[in-house]
C-alpha cells in the first residue's frame, strides 16, 4: 500500500466517522428544537445507537493500522505501542516517519492517532450507556428544573458523575478526572494551569467590578417591555447576517437553552426570545453567530479531519465572546445599528437617549443566572462552577451538598444568594449531558477573546471604524487566517502564543472591561 | 440456544434496524422541513451512510442465522436454502417449526424472513449509490420543477429508472420490475391486478365525472382569499387532535410537498399554507393525519418488529383518505367544524351559506396537479401516473417521450392538456425518490377506504351522528382494533378480505361517490 493510498483512506475513515458525528449532532438539536414530548424514549434508543456506531467508526481496528503504517511502524504488534504513547516519544519508532507526508498530512496524522488512541480505550457499551443517560438525564434535568427540584436531579447527576470519572479511568486518569474532562475540551489545558489564571483575574475583576457596581451611574431598564418576537427576529437575523453568517449553510431556531450545533456545512443556532428583554436574544445570537462563523470558517474541503476541526471549547469561545463583547457591545457597532434598531422598535426606543442605550447595552449588574450575566460579573459565575467541579471531581463534595455549596459561593462571588435551585444548581444543562469541565472554556474564551482583540487592533488601527460603517469584513478575514483557517493544527495555548506572540494571560481581559467600563461608569 | 432467546435476540436485531430506520427518517424530514439551500451535499453524505448502516443492519448474516435456527434449520448450509425460499414451502425444511412460537411470533418470524431475503440480495454499494442519488434528485427536482425544466431533470429520472430496474433485477424480478415496485409498496399486489381493477373502477368512473362536470351546479370559490395562516395552522390542530392525533408523541410543520414521516414514537407530519386556499392545507392535514393515526395506533410495544409496522402503502392510504373524504367532506363532520371554522374566520365567510360552504368542500372540477384534485377525479391521475410508470418500466416509454405521454393521457383522461411541465409531469415528488409502484397505492386506498367506510357503517349504524357531537372514537377504535392492532399479519388484499369479508373492489368506491356526489350535483 503507497502513501498516498494509505493516508487517503486515513482520511475517507476519518470523514465518514465525522458524517456519523453531524448525524448525533442534528438528532441533538431536533432533540431540543422540535422533540415532541413524550419522544424521548425513542430518541434516547436513537442517540444511544449512534453513539454506538460512531465508536465504532472511530475505533475501527483499520484505523490503527493505517495510523501505524504512515507513522512508519509496521504490524499490530508496534501498533500496540502506539496505542500507548505519543507518536514521535518513546522508543517505539523514529520521530519523522520515513514516508512523505506534507506538514498539513503530519497534523491530521498526529491529531488523528490522538483521538483513536483516546476512543479506542472507551468499551461500546460504556459509551452507549453514556449516550442514553444523557438524553435521559437531559429530560430529567428539564422537568426538574422547572420545579425547582434539585432531590429528583440529583441521581441523575450522580450518575454522569460517576460516568465522568468512569470515563477518565479509562483513559488513564483515574488520579485526576478533572485533568482529563478540561483536556477533553481545551486541549493541553488542566486544572492547575487554570486555577492560576483564575486566580489572577479574580484578584483584579472583584474590586473592579465592586467598583462599578457601586457606581451611582445606573443602566435604564424600565424601557425594555414589549417588543413583539417577530421584528426582533427579523432585526437579529439582518445584524448576524451582516456580521457574515452565511445563512444558506445554517439556520438559527428557538429552544430553551440556546446553544450552537452542526458544521461549516450545515449550521445550526438557537435562541430564545422574551418581549420584555430584545438584547437578551440579540446578544445571544451574535454569541451563537461567533460559534457559527468559526464552524463555516474552518476549511470545507477539510472537514471531518483536524485540518477541518475546531481546536476545543475554549478557542470556539473566543470567537463567540469576541463577536459578543468586544464587538458588539461596543461604541462603532451601534454607531451602526442604532439607528436601525430605532427604526424597528421606534415606540419603545422613542424616550431612550443614545447614551441611554448604550449603557443599557452595558449594564453591569450581579445576576444568578449565569447566561443573563454581563461581561465583567460573568467570569465570577465560571470561577464558581471551576470551584465546583473540581472539588466534586476530587470527591471532597457531594451531590447532596452541591446546592449548598452553590449557594455559598454565590453570595462570595456576586454577593446573592439564589432563592431557589432553579436560578441555583439547576439553571445551567452542561452538567446534564456531562459536560463537566466544559464550563472554564467560558472564562478561557473571555480571556483569549481580549487577548485577540488586543492584537487585531494593533495590526489594523482603524479597525473600529468599519464597524461604524456596517462591515465587519476585515475583522472576519484576520479571525479567517489566524484562528479558523489553522483548524487543529495547534492546542489552545499554543494557538495563542502563536497568534498574539504571548501566552495566554487574564491581563488583556482586565484592561479591556477597565478601559470599556470604568468611563461609562464614572459618575 | 433456546427459542426464547433466539427470538429475543431476533427482535432486538429487528429494532434495532428499526431505529437506524428512524434516524434515517428524520434526516429525510429534516430535510424537507429545515435544510439549509447549500447544505445538500452534507446531507447526501449523511443519508448515504446511513443507508449503508441500516442495510448493514438488516442483513447481518447473524439475522439470517436466527431465522434459519427458529424455523427449524440448522447451521449455515440450510440457511443458503431458506434464503432462496419461503418458509414452509419446498423441501428445504418442515412447515411447523418445531420450537414453540406463538402465533403472533410466528407471524414476526415469516415478515422477517421475507424482508430478510429481500434485503440481502442489495449489495451495500448498491444501497448507498441509490440513497445518495435519491438525495441529488430531490434537490435537482425542486430546482428543475421551478424553472420547468424537464430536460435537466431528465438524466436524474433516467438515472432513477436504471437503478429501479438494477433492484428489481437483484431482487429476481428482471423480468416484471413493475411487478416487484409495486410488491414493495402493496405486497401480494401485481400490476396484473391493479391493470383489472383499475379498469373497472375507469369504467364508470369517467362518465360519473362527466355527469357531475356538465352539471349546472357549481361550487362557489369566489370567498376562498384572506385567510391569515396562523389562524389557519390554530383551526387545523384542533380539527386534527379532535380526531385523535396525539401531539405529544407527534407534530405538524411546513414542507413544499406534504408527507408524514416517523412511527408511532415520534411522528412528523408537513402541511403547506396559502392564504387564499385554507381548504387545501386543512384537508392536507387531515390526510397525514389519517397516516399519522395509523402509525400511532400500531402496537408500540411491538415497534421494529412486523407486528408494529404497516402493511403497505395502500392500506396507510385507506387511512389517510378514509379521514380525509368519507369523514372530513361529511355533512356530520361539517356540522361540528361549521360553526368553529366561522368562529375562526368570520368575516371571511360571512356572505357564504351552509350549503354553498359544503358544496365547497366537495367541490368537482377536473385539475392539472394530483394534489389539488377532488376525490372524484384523484383517481384518474393515478390511472395516468400507472399507466406511465408500467409503460416505462416495460421499456416501451422512454424518459425523453414522458412529457407527451404525460400530456396526451392528460387530456384523455381529465379534458386538460398541461401548459407546462411543472403542472405536468414534474408535479410529483416520488419519482425523485425512485418511488415507482407507490401512486397504485393512492387508488387502492381509495378503493379500501370505501369499502372500510361500507362495513365500518354496517357495523355501527348511527357513527355519523358521532362525528355532529365531535365525538371520532367509535370510529378511531374500530380502525385500531380492524386495522391498527394488526400490524403486518395480513398483505393487503387478504386483510381487506378479513376485515370486510370480501375481495378488494372498486365497487364501494363507485357507490360512495355515487351516494356523496350525485344528490349535490343535481340541479
């Protein structure tokens, strides 16, 4: 077998595993977007099968010889080293294989052997166990949530958490789960590296935003009552259409969380609408459009193999964040669409000022509920869940006490105390489909968002000024190049060490929301 | 191994291919409700793959063994022989297995072997060429159909004609691939059969219509504008739940070309809505109503295996139809939905009589598009569409003369000559699907659902007066019990025979129409 034989059928494998992927995917948000209710039961045996077959597809015995063969090594016996250690490492083979591969091949065939190493040490029926409890626990989570019922939740979690921990023994992390679940969604990332950039933003975010809490200058709210869903609906979709979502490859629904799901080919976002809160939606959207634009800016021709693949969570929230805050929240944006948003709301907008607006666009207020908090309190909702997690990870919390915990670190943080378990423990679903450690990417996402904003400002001085003119183009075209075009070709530190010449820091995050927020809230 | 076992390994096996069966159905919904323009080409992929997977499903030689072993055989060398025959017939082993199945696991064990034998005679290349070009003529259909182009859309069907007769020459039909289409949709049923029947049934059929055309009587149409379509979509769903549609395991959405798609766990029907024809989008709903009825009352302990599926085709149309004319064009049903329908609409149909509402609703008037047709002349549009379809699989029409035949049969049968190939030939969805052999099934519903209708009313003498209260359970019940409850124990012919107690015949068609139609036309 040549080369090329080897690494093309390395690479129609590898597709055909991800073809199986979109297909969970989309049962995923049919689950949430239109799954009549008492479906559930079907779906579960749907996702539990796909599940199922897309192990098996990733795990195909075929692919580990293909791996090996274009890693230069022969026979299943050398595959069996493979398997255990990192290509290159080690005495099991030369670090350059003998074959000529291209850089981009070298990327697929290192990221590739990553994810099969990985998948290949989860049993079938351990993953198919998985994905029933999730859509079972997803529905459970749904209906205890609306009741404010933490006891009918809890063994439900109590299972994901022993599957999580399950899970990372398997892949041999039995002494620290935690590592395992935040590599899984920011990869090179862990527990120690995070806990010392949270630490240094959490020295500098709670006095800043003490301070601007405790500013006299207070954002209007009493205007935002009655604007119909179908013009918000409308106006969203011109303004995440002109940020450059291509709406011939995706679409964007309502469900009850939003959330962002499917690839550059065929795209799907969610929102939620509320007539007594437009920017709750509006600002979602541009959040879920970010994700969106990152998925359709990964090369098509690539996709399905790590060339094609978003690095993890953490870059996926940069984009997110940087559309959202950095953007969208700021002064050229609406210099833009203000007057467009007047024009579509002009009864309710007619007795707010510009100023008035904007400040309400930047309203900074504690919250319990995490996906209605503001920029700056926001960080403080995902240094408490970081908490959380990992002390539920090391076994030094219980379920039974998770709602307690909660609520202390509530107060500590943003100093309130939830009234009941549905704007407490219950209101996030992540933990529902297992997605622990999943949550700092939010905070990662925040820092390196600042980090890219910093640098794109520096290469393009005038940058802001597109804005004001409705083209948001050169800005696209940077985040084209330096983060979507690179698909996994680096780890998420890596990626911004490489872009911005710097490793990931809380610094930029800190100066942007002292230099955006501090004047607006001087009284 | 014991029976027992064996069978409950069966069964598994059975819904497990079921579910790949679901998922593949919801991509296909999916598709007609959601897709995005330019996501096509992901979505082929997906359908292809995982028609791959369900075909893989349902001829795992380990199935074959199961059947072999249940019936009596052993081992792989009886199996090569039951493969070639049917169970209980030839030498190849005794009649009654010698195991203790009941009767209702012997009738799974006999649809399974039958669909076992079929399915492995499709090479998986097959299978996944066939999905993958069905999803291309779905997309080149629509844009074909817009632009009525029936030259660009030519190489598609060529192409689908090939690889229908490829099927039915794998399936060992080369000789009457008409024959085997048509099996598919109806079994038992040939085109010998359905060329009788049908000419029966055109016998008094046209000059009925002609009577009913010259009659001076004529339904106004004149009030048909102005209906918004939410009130619309609101009217429709309460109309379809009071039927018994269970929106909890099912819902309704919007697609070009109305389908039901799903089973009884989860079931998706489309409708489409225009503003200046409500009748079109309620009776539309009705009829998916009438096939999502039936799915919903298949025994849902028993989905996946033949006592939980339909029979076929025609017997989903005898319900679908059953409810959509016998029912829903009924002076009873009219006098519960009446006064509600005015609820809804009232200035629409302020200046609009009882009567001329009524005549409306059963309004006759020869029609170039099969879906906008009465139940009058809907049978003739099958008669073309059979007679096409048996000319084109026998060779003697070529895909480039279908136009003209189309046109010319057009005018004999209906008096309307198409001005163009959207309005004629191109009408249809099911040709892009390769669905030869499904219209037949249109005509056979009618034809059952009158003679349902006939012995339904000798059974409970009073039902109509039900259906003035609102009341469609008696009716409903009965369809459960006759039709529903039964799953795939009898083909299509010996279950009308069953639950009638005589052949299937156009005879109650003829009568109904008669019975409905005459007393309305007669000046």
């Amino acid at each position: 077998m040549t080369t090329e034989t080897a690494y093309a059928e390395l690479v129609a494998r590898l597709k055909r595993s991800h073809v199986l992927g979109t297909v969970n995917g989309l049962l995923g948000w049919d689950e949430q977007v239109n799954l009549p209710p008492d479906s559930a039961d079907l779906r579960a045996e749907q996702l539990a099968v796909m599940a199922e077959l897309q192990h098996a597809a990733a795990s195909d015995p075929r692919l580990g010889e293909l791996l090996a063969e274009l890693e230069g090594r022969d026979g299943s016996p050398a595959f069996a080293e493979a398997s255990a250690g990192r290509p290159g490492k080690g005495t099991a083979g030369p670090a350059v294989p003998p074959y000529q591969l291209t850089a981009d091949q070298q990327v697929v065939l290192q990221r590739a052997r990553r994810d099969y190493d990985r998948v290949v040490k989860l049993p079938p029926e351990f993953v198919r166990e998985k994905a029933r409890h999730n859509s079972q626990t997803f529905h459970a989570w749904a209906d205890c949530k609306a009741r404010s019922d933490f006891a009918g939740y809890a063994p439900f979690l109590q299972k994901q958490l022993e599957l999580a921990k399950q899970e990372a023994a398997y892949l041999g992390y039995a002494a620290a789960p935690y590592d395992y679940l935040i590599d899984r969604h920011d990869p090179g990332m862990t527990a120690a590296v995070i806990e010392r950039l949270f630490a240094e933003l959490k020295t500098d975010l709670v006095p800043l935003m003490r301070e601007i809490v405790s500013s006299p200058v207070k954002a209007r709210t009493d205007f935002l009552r009655g604007f119909p869903v179908a013009p918000q609906r409308e106006f969203l979709r011109a303004v995440t259409e002109r940020l450059g979502f291509n709406y011939r490859r995706g679409r964007i629904d309502v469900s009850l969380h939003p959330f962002c799901e499917g690839s550059g080919a065929d795209i799907r976002m969610t929102t939620r609408f509320d007539e007594n809160n437009p920017l709750n939606s509006l600002f979602g959207s541009i959040h879920e459009t970010g994700h969106g634009l990152y998925e359709q800016g990964l090369p098509l021709e690539h996709q399905g193999t790590p060339l094609g693949q978003a690095v993890g969570m953490g870059v996926h929230e940069s984009q997110s964040r940087l559309w959202e805050n950095q953007v969208a929240r700021g002064r050229a944006f609406w210099r833009f669409f203000e007057p467009r948003f007047r024009e579509t709301f002009p009864a309710q907008l007619r007795a707010v000022s510009s100023d008035e607006l904007y400040l309400t666009v930047n309203a900074v207020r504690p919250t319990l509920i995490r996906v209605d908090a503001d920029e700056v309190t926001y960080n403080l909702h995902i240094i408490l869940r970081f908490e959380l997690e990992k002390r539920l990870l090391a076994g030094m919390l219980v379920v039974a006490d998770l709602p307690a915990a909660w609520n202390a670190l509530a107060q500590e943080l943003l100093g309130l105390t939830p009234p009941n378990d549905r704007e407490g423990v219950l209101q996030d679903v992540h933990w529902s489909g297992g997605m622990f450690g999943y949550f700092p990417s939010y905070c990662i996402g925040n820092m390196m968002a600042a980090q890219l904003w910093h640098q794109v400002r520096k290469e393009f001085p005038g940058l802001e000024e597109d804005f004001a003119c409705g083209d948001f183009s050169r800005l696209l075209g940077w985040l084209r190049r330096q983060i979507h075009a690179q698909g996994r070709r680096h780890d998420t530190q890596e990626l911004v060490r490489v872009v911005t010449g710097e490793p990931l820091t809380p610094r930029h995050l800190l100066h942007y929301l002292r230099e955006r927020y501090l004047p607006l809230y001087r009284a």
